[in-house]
C-alpha cells in the first residue's frame, strides 16, 4: 500500500476531526502509523510550556521573543550580549553555570520579563531551573526546620542548576524579623548553593552594596558583593544600561575552560 498521510490540526484545516497527524504506512508487511513531524513538534513544544510553567514561569510571557522584544538603550546596551552569551555558554561552562548573577535596575526595566525568557531557554537546554521571590525562599527556609516534607522541597531545590530569585533583597517586598532571625536561614542556603558550584540569578530594585541597608545582614551582603563583582566568574549589570558607567565584565565569566 501506498503510505497514506491523515493531517492534524497543525497541518491541515481547523475544522479537521483527526486529534493528531499520522502517517500510515507498510513496514516489513505491517501496517502501522507514525505521527507527523508537526504535530511531534507541537507534543514537544507543550511539554517545554508545560516544564516551564511548574518552574515558576508565566503562561503570559512564554512566547516572549527576546530579539525582538527586548527594548536596548539608544546609547549603549551591554546587558543584551551578556544575556545571550549567558544562554550560549550554559550549556558547556562550568564557570556560567555556578555564577552569581545580579540584575538590579528600577521597575519596568525588563529585569523580571527576561529572567522568564532566561527561565524557558535554561530548561530547552535540559537543565533544571525554578523562578521565585525571595520572599517565599525565606518561608520555605524557615517551615523546613519542622516540617520533613518542606525539608525534602529545600534540599531538592539545592539540587537545581539554576535558580533566579526575584524581588530578591527589597525590605517592602520580603518580610524581615526586627532580630533577623531569618537570615542564618537566608546565608546558609545561598553559601550552600555557591559550594555546590550551582548558580543563582538573583533580581532586584537594589544594588548589591545597598543590601544591608535594606535590612539584611552584612555577612549576606559581603558573599553576594564578592561574588557579581571580585569573582570575574559572574557580573552584575543593571538594565537599561547608564551611559557612561560600564558595570558589566562582558568577557569576564565566558573566557574560562
């Protein structure tokens, strides 16, 4: 018999009943029937939507094309090479993928739309990666001292290649004990994380040398400081670029073997 095609709503009309697109045909006196290469990649781009979202990431900012929707300063742009170079290297750089990375900028300056894209292309490359604030890392921190269920969420946490904390540092978005009881909680996972080699993106409307002032304490401030600006293994940058004041070492985190 001659292979016979039965489209899917990918390939063919709307209006088609078919639920998938097969193609049927005779293998070694067999009749048997294949998936067409549409509809397989509309499987595989569901279960990438699908990963994305159960690591914290927006269904509304899943198709965020960062060519074409990123919006550059007219002046000078260093954030934009980083952010791609940060992707390319991912995959082959021990170095990238332990770095500590700090975007900081004030609101509406893109820094949480493109942590999402970072967040989405991580997890195409096959690596583990979760979005959230700061805020609830705390809470976590914390119940995981009496509950063995949140015990098990943090350590499994710890495991992932990269995590991007958001609203990270920020005394009007993360609640601060006046004792600080919460910071031990707070240094030791981040100093577990840089042991590990694993990375974190962390996102916020302070710098990193402003963090103290924010309420946090200056053990956290000195790691953090150390790391996105002695280490050359990582950068911080703020976004839109400032002209005249070059923050980012753009060759810095991706000369490394």
């Amino acid at each position: 018999m001659n292979n016979t095609f039965i489209p899917c709503r990918k390939c063919h009309d709307k209006n088609e009943q078919f639920p998938k697109g097969y193609i049927v045909e005779m293998v070694n006196g067999i009749k048997s029937a294949r998936e067409c290469s549409c509809h397989i990649r509309w499987t595989e781009e569901q279960k990438l939507k699908l990963r994305y979202e159960c690591a914290g990431g927006k269904t509304q900012f899943y198709n965020y094309n960062f060519d074409r929707d990123y919006v550059k300063n007219p002046v000078r742009d260093d954030t934009y090479p980083f952010i791609l170079k940060y992707i390319e290297h991912f995959p082959r750089s021990e170095r990238v993928r332990a770095s500590i990375t700090y975007f900081h900028g004030t609101n509406g300056t893109q820094k949480t739309t493109v942590a999402y894209y970072i967040l989405r292309e991580i997890i195409k490359l096959g690596f583990k990666a979760r979005y959230l604030l700061m805020n609830d890392l705390i809470k976590y921190l914390m119940k995981a001292e009496r509950d063995e269920e949140m015990q098990h969420m943090i350590e499994s946490l710890s495991d992932y290649d990269l995590l991007i904390i958001d609203e990270a540092f920020m005394k009007n978005k993360v609640t601060i004990y006046q004792s600080k009881f919460q910071m031990p909680f707070l240094d030791s996972f981040i100093r577990n994380r840089i042991n590990k080699s694993k990375g974190i993106i962390f996102i916020s409307n302070v710098a990193p040398e402003e963090i103290s002032s924010e309420g946090f304490s200056k053990d956290i401030q000195d790691i953090i400081v150390r790391q996105v600006r002695i280490d050359k293994s990582s950068a911080y940058f703020t976004m839109p670029y400032v002209a005249g004041q070059k923050v980012i070492d753009e060759e810095g985190m991706f000369n490394a073997k």
